[in-house]
C-alpha cells in the first residue's frame, strides 16, 4: 500500500534528524536537507572550468570506488599521491548541507578549522585545477554552466541498482542517526522522502543526456565494475585523456581498486569521517564505509512484502525509458584468468 506523503514527511523528521539537522526541503523536487538552500545559490553559480572532472551519483552507488578510479587515471596511476585523503583531492561539493557547521562549531569551537567542518563549496571553489568534484545532486540541481551544457567539463556518473543502493544507505544513515527500521527505511526510499530522491529522476537526469553533444558524459554501472572492472577502465581512460592502459598498469590500478585494498586503504575508506561523526554528532555502533561490495545484496535481505513493492515501482518507472540494469558488457573473462594466474 502506497504511503501518505504526510505520513512519510513526519516519519522522516521522527526518525532522521538530529541537533544538527532539523529538517527537509523540496528543491526542484529534490528532498534535499533543509541546509542545502543555505549553498543552493553558490552551487548554481559555481564557476566550471573546461578542465573540471565530476563524478556524480546518487548516494551509495559506488561513488568513492569510481572517485579513486578517475584519480588514479587522470594523475597517470600516483598510487603515493593518492595516499592524500581522497575528501581533499576529490571534494564533496555539498558536503556542508550535510549538518549545521554553525551550530557544530558553537557546541564543539576546537572544530572551528577542522577539515569536516569548512565551507564545500569555496573548497571546491579554490581547488586548484584540474578540479577533481564529488557530487550527489541530481541533474537539475547541478551548477547552472554545467548543466547548460556551457563547458567542456567532463561528468562521469555511476549508478547502481537500487535494492542494493536502499541497503547501502540505510547503513550508511543508520551510522549517521537514522533512528528508524530498515521497513522503514525503505518506506521514506520508494516514496522520494531520503536525501537527493526521486531516484529515476536522478538517474534518468544524466542517462537522458549522455549522448548529446553539449555534454561530457561517460555513464557508468556499479555491476559493470564488479562483473568486468577491466573494461570500464578501459572505458573510462578513454574517456578522461583518450589512452589506453598497459596491462602492467592495468593489473597496479586492478590491485589498488580491489573492494579488499580499497576496505584497508584509510585515504579511500572514510575511516576518520565515521570517526568524526562518532566523536562529534553521536553516531553509533561500529559501522564501515566500505561494507560489503555486493551486487544483489537485496536477495538475502529484503522480504517479500518490501521486494514486491520494489519490483513494481521499478517496472513503474522504467516503462517508459530505454534504460536497464542488465549490461550489454560481458566478462573479459580471458584476461581476468590471466590476471589471477599472474599473482
Ligand atoms: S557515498 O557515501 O554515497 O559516497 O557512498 P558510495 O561510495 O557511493 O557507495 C558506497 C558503496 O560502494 C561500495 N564500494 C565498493 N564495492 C566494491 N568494490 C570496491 N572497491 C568498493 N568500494 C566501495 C561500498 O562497500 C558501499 O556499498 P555497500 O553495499 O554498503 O558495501
């Protein structure tokens, strides 16, 4: 049975917010927290250089997994400079949406300079270039010049499917307060009520442009790295500087992207955010950025009751699009035999 939007509105401020986050905001359509409208404007007039790489995803899509990739690609696979941690080489343009910095600082003033706690966007502002961006917001919420298609920046996005992502990122807020069952949960997720959904909207905003010239688009899927991490590489190399790996390299950059490298590689696995939000906003209970790394998760975790409801919003929704899951990309299943073998 589909949810009362004032139920699911009053479930969300019962079970996710905190003293450092009152509420939510419909932007454009989006729910986005109600600290977003306090950057919306700087956001839509970013400056965008011609030379800007941005990921973009919707949350828990395997956003970091594909941050480090374009990393280490686009600097010519600079496993030492990629010992930085990847929040300052590849900022978080909204991040400071995610919780009242004023109202932290004044509780805890040792965090005045701390690098959690600083304006996102002037960040990402100064960053030096070529800019690295991380972003979750859905199309029509991106930097007017981007979105305008008036550069040249290059836009790399990474989706998922969205049982597996719903998991994820009940884990993910469950650590950040979320004070409410994983049905729950769910519930706010199929009735657009979590952070930066509608969820089509989102992934629909970037597959519908991917091919129009005025845009820089390379379209990725969380299950295209995980069955054949070696093509989208490929893809994705070509894409940033138009060269072609060798399978040296291929097998470095393969070695450093491995869920179980990526789970211990503390400038990658967000260790010291959960640590902070542990320290400072109460979270609990010792969760991991980096968790699982499965695809279909959803089999062994959903019930029927919530699968069904899954299954018909998402055939719902993909009635009217040419977008799918299913991937046209195969294994390489050869090199991937070479690649083990060769260790
Ligand atoms: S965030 O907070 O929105 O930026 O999160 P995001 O990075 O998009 O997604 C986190 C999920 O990606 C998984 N992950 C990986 N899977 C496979 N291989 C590698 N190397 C990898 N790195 C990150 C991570 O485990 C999260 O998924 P779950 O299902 O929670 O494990």
């Amino acid at each position: 049975m589909k949810d009362d939007p004032k139920d699911l509105d009053q479930l969300l401020k019962e079970t996710f917010t905190n003293e450092f986050r009152s509420g939510y905001v419909n932007a454009k359509g989006v729910t986005m927290t109600d600290l977003y409208p306090n950057i919306a404007d700087s956001i839509e007039n970013l400056k965008i250089w011609d030379d800007d790489v941005w990921v973009c995803s919707f949350p828990k899509s395997g956003t970091t997994w594909t941050q480090e990739m374009v990393w280490c690609i686009s600097h010519n696979l600079d496993f030492k400079g990629a010992e930085v941690n990847l929040t300052t080489r590849f900022p978080f343009l909204e991040s400071s949406a995610r919780v009242d910095n004023a109202a932290l600082i004044e509780k805890f003033p040792e965090l005045a300079n701390h690098e959690f706690v600083h304006d996102s966007v002037k960040f990402v502002e100064d960053l030096p270039r070529p800019r690295f961006i991380k972003t979750h917001l859905p199309f029509q919420l991106l930097p007017r010049d981007l979105r305008e298609g008036r550069t040249q920046a290059k836009i790399v996005y990474v989706c998922r499917n969205p049982k597996d992502v719903c998991i994820s990122f009940y884990h993910h807020t469950k650590h950040f307060a979320f004070r409410g069952d994983f049905e729950q949960f769910c519930r706010l997720f199929l009735g657009d009520k979590v952070p930066y959904c509608p969820f089509w909207n989102h992934i629909f905003g970037f597959w519908n442009k991917r091919n129009d010239s005025s845009y820089n688009i390379l379209f990725l899927k969380y299950e295209d790295m995980k069955s054949d991490l070696i093509s989208v590489i490929q893809k994705t190399a070509k894409f940033l500087k138009n060269a072609k790996l060798f399978s040296e390299e291929l097998n470095q950059l393969l070695d450093h992207l491995s869920f179980e490298n990526m789970k211990k590689n503390p400038a990658v696995n967000h260790k010291s955010m959960f640590e902070f939000t542990k320290q400072y906003l109460g979270a609990s209970g010792e969760a991991e950025f980096i968790r699982r790394g499965q695809v279909n998760q959803w089999k062994t975790v959903m019930s029927p009751n919530i699968l069904a409801q899954f299954d018909e919003w998402i055939s719902k929704n993909l009635k009217t699009s040419d977008f799918s899951f299913e991937s046209p990309v195969k294994p390489n299943i050869q090199y991937i035999e070479q690649f083990h073998n060769s260790r």
